[in-house]
C-alpha cells in the first residue's frame, strides 16, 4: 500500500502532464509548476512544436490510465512512408509488416492541451508562468518564481531540455555528475502544406520525405487534412536562404513539387522559429530517495525516430511499475529506475541520430530500398520470428537498449542476405530461415522476450 506523499513536478509539459494524471490517480498530493503561460489560452504565443507519432511504448501507460481512446480521437493513423525524389517520384515504404500496424501523428499542442485539461479533472492544480529558482535537497525544500518556498517528498523534473532540476542536480552532485549536450549541427523550421480542392492534397497515410542528404523535408498529416510541413537545413542555412529569391531557387531546386501545394511557405519561413536540435546526457537521471528526472530533461534526443515523447512516457511507465513492485521504497524505485531507463534512453538517442542520417541520405538508395524489401518479406514469412528493428522499437515493449542489441545482429543477417541480390523475389526464403533460427531467435530466448507486437487491450 502507497504512502500519500507531497510531490512537486516541474514541467507541464507532456511527461509532466502525464506523470501528475498517474500520481494523483494514486492518491498523492500533486503540485505541478510550469515556466510558460497556460498554451490552452488564447494569447499564447511559443513553444516548440514538430508533430509527433504515438507508438507501443507511448501507448501503454495513456491504455493503463484509460486515456488512450480520449488520445486517439486527436490522432491521424501513418502506415507508412512515402518518399519523394526531385523529379516527383514517390516510393512507398509500409512501417509495419501490415496495414493494421500504424504509428499516430499527433500536433504536440493539442495532445500538450489535452494532458493538462485531464490532469486539472483528477484534482492537479498547475501553476503557470513560475520557473524553479532554487531547489534545496538538503531541506526537500523548492521555491519557484511567484510562489513561497514548498517542501516536498519527491521532486520530478519534466521541464524539459533546458531543465533547471537538471541543472540543480548538477550542481549538488558537482564532479559526480556526467552532463553533456551534442547539438546536431542541424536546425529546424516547420511550415504548412494546406487543403487542395477541399482535401488532402498527398496521400494522407503516409509520412512524407523528401531526402537531399545533409538536408530534407518532412510532411505529417493533421485531422483537417493539412500536413505539418518540417524543412531540416544546416544551422547556418537559414541565414543563407533568408531572402525571398534564394529561399523560392531552394524550394524550385529541392523540393518542386512540394512548393506547388505550398502557397504560404515564404510568410511561415520568415515567421516561424529556427529550432534547436541536439542530444542531451546526464548521468545521473536520479538524487538518492528524492528527485528524478524524465522525458526531455534527463534524454532530450533528436527527433528522427519520432520517440522523444514515447521515451517519456515510458520513462512514466517505469516508475509507475517500479512502484508496484517496491512501494514506498523510492530509493530502490530510483535506482532501478536510473540503471534501465538509462540504457534505454542513450540507446534510443544513438538509434534516433542513426535515423537522421538514414532518412537524410539512404531512403533514396536502392540498395537500403532493396534491403527494406527483404526485411518487410522476412516480418511476413516469420512473424513470430522476425522483427525488423524499426517494428521492435514501435510496435513493442521491448526496452530500446535490448533493441538496439538485437539490431546489430540483425544488420549482420540482412548484409549476408542482401549480398549480390537482385530483388526481392531471389530471396532464397531457406536459407533466410535458417540464419533467423540460428542467430536471431536464440537471442530472444535467451532474454525470455517476445516479438509479438504490443496489444492495446
């Protein structure tokens, strides 16, 4: 049985949000204190944005909370993604190993709005425009902007890739503490692709990119039928393409068929921000019995695998888990929270670093085409042997670090397999079993894991 304790969060944001809704449905006393004005009033203005896609590990606790089919209405379902080289050819890339397998694009706003409005119902009270000034573990004690000092029986920091409990960790743990930020060198802008004759103007199903190496653009679609539009560029581009006439040759060179269904893109490049990408790594996500952290504040990572989010509630999840299994004993909770969530969050980091450069440059090589041929062909002659690792990471449980562990193994099967291969079709299916059955799966058994995809029920 859980001790009610008195728990401040930093950070309403969507961890944030979602660990108050789980802790007060606990019956814990919860604070949550964000350094933004409330997004859900009409003068808001800022915040980062990128869509977003719901997978497995995201999933799971908005199912165990009953919040999923709330979510869900506010989702549209990506089976795929559609790749688009500069004469306007599209190829088709199926994520999953059928159709009834699907990631969920979300705008971040409105799941942000939603999360918050759910945490206000279960009795949280979040206070607005009040950053942490000091956090004192020695007291338990927090004090933040427009707001007398509180104690506290555990602090979570959510608030984010510029977290100040990052830094307040930091700062008490001094040369026991490993902190680290990898900018990427590549930043962001997110434009709009609008309606086209009342409808969606490219096929709604599918993730959209269009590939130029060091650079790309990406479309999600949105429930009114348009697409979030997000053009990736080196840092120091967006300075380069920065008048009317470089930034309309950029588009017309790079991306011409884009442009024609993109009448506003010269407004929205000069009005919307220029986002920061980059990784962050803090070792360690936890102080003794009493702080951690979550989502973006312990593992900011770049968005490419679309699992920043996912990350964090999954971090969520864990706690929530840990909990049950340990009541009342957050020392332990932590501990065992900081060893695995830990590997698991440097390893989705790498694994989202390795799909930048994957979706920068290789979806337009045939070779990396043919290779994702054969793998979609292995998931659907042995789905309850093979998994590519794109399923593993989106449609199961299994922890990313295990993930990236099996992934190398199978990259060294698909290699053997690929070798001199024409086509799909000249897969010599035999022989592909084989390698899975003396290679793969001993790997799973070995672990006692399961391929199978996640159940939402």
């Amino acid at each position: 049985m859980e001790t009610k304790k008195k728990i401040i969060i930093a950070g309403a944001g969507l961890v944030g949000s979602l660990l108050a809704i789980a802790l007060k449905k606990r019956g814990h006393e919860v604070l949550v204190f964000e350094k933004r004005s409330d997004m859900r009033r009409a003068d808001y203005v800022g915040g980062k944005s990128i869509n977003l896609i719901i997978t497995a590990k995201g999933m799971r606790p908005l199912v165990n909370l009953k919040l999923w089919d709330t979510v869900r209405a506010i989702t549209s379902p990506v089976v795929g993604r559609s790749m688009h080289s500069k004469t306007g050819e599209e190829t088709f890339q199926p994520y999953g190993k059928d159709p009834s397998e699907c990631n969920y694009s979300v705008s971040r706003a409105d799941l942000n709005r939603l999360l918050m409005t759910e945490a206000e119902k279960t009795g949280v009270h979040i206070t607005f425009n009040s950053s942490l000034v000091e956090l004192d573990l020695k007291t338990r004690t927090a004090h933040f902007e427009n707001s007398a000092p509180l104690s506290y029986d555990l602090f979570y920091g959510a608030d984010g890739t510029g977290s100040a409990t990052r830094q307040a960790l930091i700062r008490a743990l001094g040369d026991q503490a490993e902190y680290k930020v990898e900018p990427l060198g590549t930043d962001y802008k997110e434009l709009t692709l609008p309606l086209k004759n009342n409808t969606w103007a490219m096929n709604k199903d599918a993730l959209h990119i269009w590939p130029r190496g060091n650079h790309m653009l990406m479309g999600l679609p949105n429930q009114d039928g348009t697409f979030t539009m997000t053009l990736y560029m080196p840092k120091d581009w967006f300075e380069k393409f920065n008048t009317p006439a470089a930034l309309e040759e950029y588009f017309k060179t790079n991306y011409p068929d884009a442009l024609a269904l993109m009448p506003d893109y010269q407004a929205e490049y000069q009005a919307n921000h220029q986002g920061f990408l980059g990784i962050v790594r803090m070792r360690p996500w936890v102080y003794q019995d009493q702080v951690a952290l979550l989502g973006d504040s312990a593992h900011a990572m770049v968005p490419f695998f679309g699992q920043g989010m996912n990350s964090g509630f999954s971090d969520v999840q864990f706690l929530l888990d840990q909990m049950d299994q340990h009541p009342n004993d957050y020392r332990t909770i932590f501990e065992h929270y900081n060893d695995v969530q830990k590997l698991s969050g440097d390893a989705m980091a790498d694994m989202s670093l390795e799909n930048f450069y994957e979706m920068c440059d290789k979806v337009g090589d045939q070779h990396f085409l043919l290779r994702k041929k054969v793998e979609n062909k292995m998931e659907q002659a042995f789905p309850h042997k093979f998994r590519s690792r794109y399923g593993l990471v989106t449609y199961t449980l299994i922890p990313y670090h295990l993930v990236k562990e099996v992934g190398v193994i199978q990259d060294q099967v698909l290699d053997d397999l690929c070798q001199d291969l024409k086509g799909p079709d000249d897969l010599d299916m035999a022989r592909a079993e084989k390698l899975v059955d003396e290679k793969i799966v001993p790997w799973f058994k070995a672990r006692q894991l399961s391929s199978e995809r996640y159940n939402l029920r």
